[in-house]
C-alpha cells in the first residue's frame, strides 16, 4: 500500500496548530521523500529542455506545486486505502485510518490542494496547463492498480515522472524525444525504488489482498530491481546521447549507477527499516542525474 510513508515521528509538523496538524500528515509533509521523488523528474525535464542553466523561476513553481500535488496525490490515495490501512500496523496510524479526519473533510481538503495546484499550473503556458490536467488520470487511477494488477508500480512511475513531460513542455511549449525517452527512464527507476519500499509491507499486503511487485518476484526482488535502474541509466544515457550533453553528463551517469550499485548490494529486503533507508536514498541517485544533466549542459 505504497504511498510514502511510515509511522509518524515528531518534527517540526507537531509544532503546527492541534487542528492543522491531521492534514499536514494527510499529505505527508512529515515525510518529504515522496516529494522529493516527484519533483527531481520535474527538475530534469527544466534542466534538459534549458540551453544551459535551468529556468530558476520554472524550478520554484514546480518545486511548489510537487507539495502540493504529492500531498493531493496522498489524500486520493488515502480515500482508496481508508479501510484497508486500518489492517496494516504501519498505516493504520494514518488520518483517515484512525479517524482523525472524516472523509468528508478529506475530500474537501482535496479540493482545496487540486485548486491550489491548478493555480500554479495557470502560471505556465496553455501547453503545460493541459499536460499537467492530463497527469490527473494518472494520479487518480494509481490506488486501484494495486487491486487489479500485480504491477501498480509501473502505474506508480507513469503518474510520478509526468514532471519530466511537465518540464520539457514547461520550457519548449512540446514534447521531444529527449523527454520521452527521459520519462521512460523515470518509469523503470520508479519500478526500482517502488518495489524496494512494498518490501515493507509485504507480508501484510499478502494478507489483505494488494498486489505489488514486490510480492511478484519475492526473493529475486533485488535481481529484478538491478535490471530496472540498469535500464533507467541505459535510456537516460540514451538520452543524453541525443540531447548531445557529452562526457561530464556520462560520467555523472557513471555516479549514480554506482551509487545505486551500493545502495542494492547492502539492501536488506527481509527488513522494513532497511528498505526504508534504501528507498530514501533515491533522493541523492535524482540529484545526482540532475547534477549530471546540469554540468553536462554547462560543459
């Protein structure tokens, strides 16, 4: 029941008022990565589509609108599991789950982040207003993979590297196919990264019913997820080929294999804490690409 989280520890959210803090967690605010795991795809699609330095301007409104879009994308996904995470230890902890907000309330603070996050797009061209509208059917579409398909991590990375689209389109007013082939970069780092977090819940997942990847290839889990980041360094080196970034940009790409090498070879699939830590250290494998993409443009 993957949406990025865990049980909550206290932080800076627990200085918010006692009535703000249920829906800070609602949207995971005490838990960036899955922002962070938004917005790096938004950030390389800027950086690819940009001659030399990324538009600092567009990197903002996209880094405003992942916020509010991963929290909106939470609360969807929420409103989907609500029953389902009050059989699970680690989510039954959840706003929804454990009654600190009604549905009713969810839903109205859904609207709320939907119109918030429309906002933003407005400050984009006619272009990006649609793509990012478009990405809607993905987000709302994603919980219910997980009931139907024993890939919901694949549906997963279509809905959270749209920001590579969203990018390109942002800066360029279309798609090329630097960004595609990006995205579908994104796409199997997502199936990586996904299948390493569902490794978490793997046991209470079989229990309920959710499908994932995870419970899909079981213990060859860790020979599936090397083949997913090999194929996300090979088409984003694909990428770079065609976008002509050069050498530094390959050498970059030559960084993050290896630091997701590591991550994989110290990876504990039997412990959740240990999946958790190698899921957050996606965070640095995207800056390290955005890193590359950047001084590759520079050079």
């Amino acid at each position: 029941m993957t949406s990025f989280t865990d049980i909550p520890a206290a932080g800076w959210v627990d200085a918010l008022p006692e009535r703000a803090r249920p829906y800070a967690r609602l949207m995971r605010l005490d838990r960036p990565i899955g922002t962070w795991l938004l917005l790096l795809p938004c950030w390389w699609g800027v950086a690819l589509a940009c001659p030399l330095f990324p538009n600092l301007w567009y990197m903002v409104l996209f880094a405003l609108g992942a916020v509010v879009m991963r929290g909106a994308g939470c609360v969807i996904n929420d409103i989907w599991d609500r029953n389902l995470d009050k059989q699970v230890e680690r989510t039954r902890v959840r706003p929804l789950a454990s009654g600190e907000v009604s549905l009713v309330q969810a839903l109205a603070f859904l609207v709320l982040l939907l119109m918030a996050g429309f906002g933003i797009l407005l400050l984009f061209n006619r272009a990006t207003i649609v793509t990012g509208v478009l990405s809607l059917l993905l987000v709302a579409a994603y919980p219910a993979m997980k009931r139907v398909t024993w890939w919901p991590q694949f549906f997963l990375g279509l809905a959270f590297n749209w920001g590579v689209l969203l990018g390109g389109v942002a800066v360029t007013g279309g798609i090329d196919a630097v960004h595609v082939i990006a995205y579908a970069a994104g796409v199997a780092w997502t199936l990586g990264y996904d299948t390493i977090y569902a490794h978490q819940d793997i046991r209470d997942d079989e229990a309920v019913g959710i499908k994932s990847t995870a419970r899909l290839f079981g213990g060859a889990s860790a020979r599936w997820v090397a083949g997913f980041y090999a194929l996300a360094i090979a088409l984003l080196a694909l990428a770079g080929w065609v976008a002509g970034l050069g050498r530094v940009y390959g050498w970059g790409l030559v960084v993050a294999a290896c630091f997701a090498a590591v991550q994989l070879a110290l990876w504990r699939m039997d412990d959740p804490a240990d999946c958790l830590k190698r899921f957050r250290a996606n965070r640095d494998f995207g800056l390290i690409v955005l890193a590359a993409i950047i001084l590759g443009r520079l050079a």
